[in-house]
C-alpha cells in the first residue's frame, strides 16, 4: 500500500492550546490538549468533546526547546471516536510558517 502522507509523522506529545472561533470573531470553546503524533502537515489530538469535520481550530503548540509557543491553525479532516468517549482528530495544517513546521520535529522535548 503506498503511502498518502507527505510527511513523516513523528510520536510526540506536545501541550496544545487550542480555540475555534465563530465567523464573526466570538469563542465559540477553548481547551487544553496533547498531540498525540505531529508532522510538518499536521497533527493528530484527542479530545473529549465531538468537533465536526471540516472545522477550523486556532492551536498553540508548545515545544518547550523554544520560548514561544508554534501559534498556526488547522483544518478537521477526520474524527474517530474511541472507546472511552473521547475522540481522535487528524487536523491538517492550513496557516504555518516552514520555520514554525520546523520546530514541531526539531528538538522534541
């Protein structure tokens, strides 16, 4: 099987920050999360609370080698729930610089 991904995936957990917003700018929820994999295209996260495919969320990704934290946002573009009632997104980056896609894979925590 050939593999779809354009990136390597790599297993490291992160502190994620992460909001979505309405259209015209309200919160419409915030919360606090772990990457469960990242990649210079995305992440994968686990949630407690169902978010539809398709969403835009705002992340805050803290590396702690760097100061600040990677701020980008990402597009839903698959859910899976699991068996403790909380479900896996894979999120894929719409807004990232490539020097902020760098410091998800350089000097992991």
């Amino acid at each position: 099987m050939k593999e779809r991904r354009n990136y390597v995936r790599f297993k490291i957990n992160y502190k994620v920050d992460y909001s979505r917003l309405s259209e015209n700018g309200e919160l419409l929820f915030e919360g606090e999360s772990q990457t469960e994999d990242v990649s210079k295209g995305g992440v994968r996260l686990k949630l407690d609370q169902f978010i539809k495919e398709g969403a835009i969320l705002d992340l805050k990704i803290y590396n702690t080698s760097y100061k600040k934290p990677i701020v980008c946002n990402a597009r839903i573009v698959w859910v899976n729930k699991e068996r403790d009632n909380c479900f896996v997104y894979g999120l894929d980056f719409k807004r990232i610089g490539w020097t902020e896609s760098d410091k998800l894979i350089e000097n992991p925590d």
